[in-house]
C-alpha cells in the first residue's frame, strides 16, 4: 500500500482516512460496512468539512463508496483471496442478509451460495 502510486499522492489527511477505511473494526469480509461519519471523525480527528471532500474525492476516485452511512471498498475482492471457502462464503452470505436490501442494491452486492 505504501508504494501504490495513488496512495502515494495523497495527503496525510487522505492517507489516514485511507488506513482507517481498510482498518476499522467494522470492516467485514463483504467490504461494505456501516459507519456514520461522526465516528469517523471523532476516530479520527478529521474535520466534518474534510471529511466530505475526502468522501467525494474517493468516490470520484472510485477507491470507496458511501450511501447514507455506509461504505463500500470497491476493490476489496482483490484483497479478500481468502473468502472463497465454504465457511467464508456463509459468513459473506450472513453479512449480505443483515444488510439493508437498498444497500445491496446500491453497491451491487450478490449472495454467493444459494441456501
């Protein structure tokens, strides 16, 4: 991550909400998390107005995506290499369910077993 070039180009402020995004402890196998922005910031230290420029920026970046509270980490399936077993595709599967279907339906969320 250190030597990505995108990663590389962006400010302090970027490169913590970057590691805190990757890192909180609500960041689950499906990489689609709730997390309101006032956590964010009191976690972080980031300012309210700071933190809506950088949503935008990793947005248009299409690094992450927010709706309402929730996040998105548009490359998590190239991380997750190891969510492709059976006990890790029940887990995704559980976090999918607990989601509110709008949130599926906006992040292009699939169930991978049928049950």
């Amino acid at each position: 991550m250190w030597q990505d070039g995108y990663f590389a180009d962006l400010s302090l402020e970027e490169r913590l909400a970057v590691v805190y995004l990757i890192t909180n402890d609500r960041v689950n196998i499906c990489g689609t998390y709730e997390l309101p922005d006032r956590v964010v910031c009191f976690d972080t230290g980031i300012k309210q107005e700071n933190w809506v420029k950088i949503k935008d920026k990793f947005t248009k970046d299409n690094k992450f995506i927010f709706f309402g509270a929730w996040v998105f980490v548009v490359n998590v399936e190239k991380y997750n290499n190891y969510r492709f077993s059976d006990r890790n595709e029940k887990a995704y599967n559980r976090e999918l369910q607990l989601m509110p279907a709008q949130v599926r339906i906006k992040f292009k969320l699939k169930f991978t077993l049928q049950e």
